[in-house]
C-alpha cells in the first residue's frame, strides 16, 4: 500500500489517521498493518523514529468491536513515559467513538486502578508490572483479549520485566496474536518468544541502525580538567534551545545536576529513580520549556519523545554503545539539525573508534571561554604528512571523475574519496 486511503479504513480511523498528518505509511507500517489485520503474530526489529508506533495502534483500533464490553487488546510498554506516549496516541486515533481506552502505569493509585476496571476498556495501555497486578487482582480481565504488544521488547528485558509480562501473558487466549517491537533482538529473549509465538514473521527494517541526518558529532578532550568542568566549558559555548547531557548512572546524573545547580544552571532530572510524581512533574516542566538543559542517563535515551531537543552531549560515552546512536537520535529530528558532544579520556579511544565504525565522523575540538577551535585529528602520528600524502594519491587513483557528470557530482567524488581515506588510514594503523 502506497497511501493510507488504500487500506479502506474505517471512516472515522481515516479521519483521525488525516487530522494527524498521515499520507505515506512508513516501512515498517507497510510491513506491520496488513499482519495486524490478518492477525499474523509478528516481531518488528526497528528502531526509535520509524513510526513503529502507529505501525500497531492504526490496524488494533481499525479490528475493534465497540459493541463488546471486554478488552481485546493489550499494549505494553517498559516506561511510564513511554506508555504515557502510546496511550496518547492511541487517544487521537479513537476520539470521538465508543472505543474505551485505559492507561496503567505504576507509581499510581492502584485502589482507583482497580476502581476504574468496574467497566472493562477495549484497549489497555500499560506498564508490565502495573498490567501483572492488575490481573492477579482479577480487576483487569485479559482472558478476553487475543492481541497483545509488547513495546521495546528488549529494553523490558533489560529492566527485568519480561517475567512479569509473562505472568499476565500466560492469562490471555491460547491463539494469541503476539506482536513484539524491539530495536535487537537478544538471545536471551528467545524463550519468551518462543513460548507465545508459532512461526512469527519477522520484520527487520535497516540492518545497521541509521544515524539521523543532520547531526554535526564533536569530541572534546576533558585533559587535566575535571570532566564537570569541562562540561561546564563545554555549556559556555553553546546556547541551545534544548540540550540532554547524558550520564550513565543515576548516581551521576544527580552530581551532574547538582553541580550544575551549585553553578547557578537550572536543569531537569530524568532517571528511573525519580518518584513518579517527580517524573511526571520534570516531564511537563520539560514540555514547557522551562529547561534549557536536562541531565538523564539512557532512559530518555529510548523512545521518549522530547521535541525541539538541538544538542546532545554525552557526559560520558555510554558502555553499551548501541546507546550512543539512541542518544543522539534524540536531537534533529522531524527534518532540524542538531549538533551531538562526546567529552572523552585516553582510556576511551578504544569506543570512540568503534563507534566511527558505524559510520560516524567526528570532529576533534576544544572551547576556551566560551569560543571554539579545531585540534589535529586524534590519531594524528609523527609521520602524518608522509602518510597523509600516500592516502591521497591512492584516492585521487581510485576515485575518477565520472564519464557522465550529474549535478553534485563533485560533492559524491569527495566523499567516495574521503571513504577510500579512512579505509586507508585504518589499514595504516593497523599494521603500526
């Protein structure tokens, strides 16, 4: 399907699906909605800003029978944000119609949880342990429903969740149609899989995790400094309309905004440590733009959608580097730029150099007093010249200018060459 209009919808889907601004489905939704509808238990490996979202609440709202008092589909998800995120979305596909609705997430009253299942929704959004106590309880009925999703599948398994969505999965139907998002698949989630889906399609959009466009990187040496100050001189040089600095322990996220508060910086805390309230009192500061900084660490990394995020700077480079790409994806989205900040030691060559494996290009600089200034490249060597000399004759040898020259012809022929240069650099490198 090449438009929406395409998968005869209902009218009042169609509608909500325009009002939003709908015309192409993404490719993931090309792949997702039609196994929905048939009801085809599927895994989607895709990552944060796919539209992976829709992918599943357009064909779930689309197969719903408002006539019927009892739920019939089940949305889970890791994070109170990111459920919050999904329950709203699915509110704008269903406004106007009898579908009912529920969000359950922890830190919540449970009482009036419970209270509010007298009359059971079609769809329930939730978190795994909220949605698991629910129906211990007996006050959410799951029995009912045959679809289930399970969102950032291996987050949750990293977060230890994947027990308890078993507790209230092994409730549902026996012909469940099981659909599961997740950006990797781990092994160790096999077995969860296994347990609950037969022979499901496995939908993989992009191998290799894309990199927003539209994001300058930039690696500033923390030297002999402390690294708070560092950050500190790092934050005179820029003046963003949002900037994350990404910790990789709530322990230091708290001294990083601590010190920055001591330093007269006002800055929004997110980390899975913060009372509820706290969380969702910093999350609509965030959303009104009272901060001009947030410090997290990479729970706001995945899937928590903070608009006009410009700068991302990374306190520290994360262990998992898969994280590196979720963090810095938060900034120039919906077709801005932004600009990405490593602040790194010797000891982290090692990452930096993995993580220009996957296609990213960094530029070395340093901030003095708020002003910036370029340094030689960080694996500059002795006989760089010489060496330097030799990778440009081989790249002007094997990049020729074409036969047939197009518009950016010039620009494709310096980057195919800047290609060749790395490789060579690499090799050179390798053999010292």
């Amino acid at each position: 399907m090449s438009k929406y209009t395409d998968y005869n919808f209902q009218p009042f889907l169609q509608e909500a699906i325009d009002k939003l601004g709908f015309q192409e489905p993404t490719p993931i939704q090309k792949e997702m909605i039609p196994l929905v509808l048939k009801g085809k238990s599927a895994i989607g490996q895709a990552h944060t800003g796919t539209g992976k979202t829709h992918s599943f609440l357009i064909p779930i709202v689309e197969k719903i029978d408002a006539s019927k008092q009892e739920v019939q589909a089940i949305i889970t998800s890791p994070t109170r944000e990111l459920a919050t995120q999904i329950y709203n979305e699915l509110n704008k596909l269903v406004e106007g119609t009898e579908i009912q609705t529920k969000l359950f997430i922890g830190g919540t009253d449970k009482a009036r949880a419970i209270e509010k299942l007298k009359t059971q929704p079609q769809i329930v959004v939730g978190t795994p342990g909220r949605l698991r106590d629910l129906t211990v309880e007996q006050a959410l009925l799951v029995h009912t429903s045959n679809i289930l999703v399970v969102d950032e599948a291996d987050l949750a398994f990293d977060l230890g969740f994947i027990n308890e969505i078993d507790q209230f999965a092994s409730r549902m139907p026996e012909k469940l149609e099981m659909y599961v998002f997740s950006a990797t698949i781990p092994e160790k989630l096999q077995p969860f899989l296994k347990k609950y889906m037969d022979a499901p399609v496995h939908i993989k959009i992009g191998d290799k995790r894309p990199v927003a466009e539209g994001i300058d990187f930039t690696v500033v040496p923390v030297r002999s400094k402390s690294r708070k100050k560092r950050l500190l001189e790092v934050m005179a040089g820029i003046n963003p309309y949002l900037a994350i600095i990404f910790a990789n322990t709530k322990q230091n996220a708290n001294e990083v905004a601590s010190f920055l508060q001591e330093n007269g910086i006002k800055v929004g805390v997110v980390h899975g440590d913060i009372a509820p309230r706290e969380r969702t009192r910093v999350m609509k500061q965030i959303h009104d733009l009272e901060f001009q900084y947030i410090v997290a660490t990479d729970l706001a990394a995945r899937g928590i959608d903070i608009p006009g995020v410009s700068h991302v700077i990374n306190y520290e480079i994360p262990d998992d580097l898969e994280f590196f790409i979720h963090r810095v994806g938060r900034t120039a989205r919906a077709g801005l730029t932004g600009l990405a900040i490593t602040l790194y030691e010797p000891s982290d060559e090692d990452a930096l150099n993995r993580i220009e494996k996957m296609g990213i290009t960094f530029e070395h600089k340093d901030v003095i007093n708020g002003e910036w200034s370029e340094l030689k490249e960080r694996h500059a060597r002795k006989n760089r010249p010489k060496m330097e000399n030799e990778i440009d004759a081989k790249a002007k040898a094997l990049v020729r200018k074409p036969k047939k020259v197009k518009p950016g012809y010039k620009r494709n022929m310096k980057w195919e060459m800047e290609k060749v240069k790395k490789k060579e650099r690499r090799i050179k490198n390798r053999k010292k």
